[in-house]
C-alpha cells in the first residue's frame, strides 16, 4: 500500500494523541494503585482528600472594593471549589475512590476510539465504515460519561453537600447539567451518520458506474 502524505497539523495531532494516551494509561494504573490503596486502607487515618464541590455556593459575607476613590461593596454569589475532608473517613474515601476509577474508565474508552480514529486517519483510512463508527463510539462514550457526571453530582449534592454546614458559606441546589457533554455527543452522532451515508452513496455510485 503507497504510503498517505499526510499535512503537518495531522501529524501533530496523531503524535500528540500518541503520547497523551501512553501518560492517560499511567493515569489508569494510578487510580488503579490508589483505590487498592483505599480498599485495604493501607493509607492510614490521616488522609487528606480533596473533592471537587458539583454544586455552587453563597457566600453569606460580604466585602469591599476600592474603586474611582470610593468603596464598593460585594459578595460572593454562585461560586465553586473544592472540598477538603481533613483526616478522610476511610468509608467515604473508598466510595469517592470508586467514583474517581469509574470515570478514568469511562475517559481511557474515549481515549482508545480517539486513537483509533486518529490513527486511521494519519494512515489514510478517513472516509471507511470502521472508521465511521468510532467516531459513534465515541459520542456513545460521551452520554455515558454525561450520564454519570449527573447521576455523581446529584448523589453528591443530596448525601454530602446537603448536609454541610458552615458560618459564612450557604450551599444551594444548583450543580452543573453537564449539558455540553451532550452537546458535543449529538454533534458526533450526527456527523458520523453524515458520513456514513456518503460512504453508502460512494459505494452505491461505484456499483452502478
């Protein structure tokens, strides 16, 4: 088979997503390590975990600002971070643990299709049906992904953000709808099953030439 030529940006993005997805691996083994770790609870009682907060939150304080020689009042409203459980209950952890290993799951699938796609690409396999169909695996990995990320944060919201309490900081309902998960999911459904029928219509040109 005659080699492709391929342009400059392909080959970027082919070797990019080469290497990324060796370091995403190392990611995987990690989690991996890291929730053995928590099963065993070999880490001991002082862990600190961080976990990022799906809901937003009201600052009840409020501060100043200097400007043009006069000071204006402000207050937080609608902000997010991250939540620090100092000395991590070890039951939480792992549960936190699992959530962490199911989405780095989900993330290496998308990985693997993506590399597959990219690599049929960067050898010259752009319009084919196999091809095609990993762009839909990797829309179908998004509404998975989409998914959990609501199913996550809603279960977060309503057994551990519901029941925090703090002096100045107030924690509303509002956690994020992940919309643009979906949003880029539909767009490659349907840009697969656009190609999909030039292929069809490729294929049916060339039995009636």
């Amino acid at each position: 088979m005659k080699k492709v030529k391929q342009p400059l940006s392909i080959k970027i993005i082919y070797w990019f997503t080469q290497i990324t997805f060796w370091i995403f691996v190392l990611v995987f083994i990690a989690a991996i390590a890291i929730n053995i770790a928590l099963l065993t609870e070999s880490l001991g009682d002082t862990m600190q975990l961080h976990a990022g907060l799906p809901v937003e939150v009201n600052y009840t304080e409020k501060g100043s600002l200097m400007v043009y020689g006069e000071i204006q009042e402000v207050e937080f409203v609608e902000a997010i971070g991250k939540l620090h459980l100092i000395n991590t209950n070890p039951q939480l952890a792992k549960w936190f643990g699992a959530a962490m290993m199911a989405v780095v799951i989900i993330f290496l699938y998308i990985f693997i299709m993506f590399k597959r796609f990219i690599g049929n690409v960067y050898r010259g396999f752009v319009f084919e049906r196999f091809n095609i169909r990993m762009l839909k695996n990797i829309a179908y990995g998004l509404v998975v992904l989409w998914f959990f990320s609501v199913i996550y944060s809603a279960l977060f919201y309503y057994f551990i953000a519901k029941e925090l309490v703090f002096e100045h900081l107030e924690i509303t309902s509002k956690y994020d709808s992940f919309g643009i998960l979906l949003v880029v999911a539909l767009f490659l459904w349907v840009l697969s099953h656009i190609f999909m029928n030039g292929v069809r219509l490729q294929e049916e040109q060339k039995l009636t030439v």
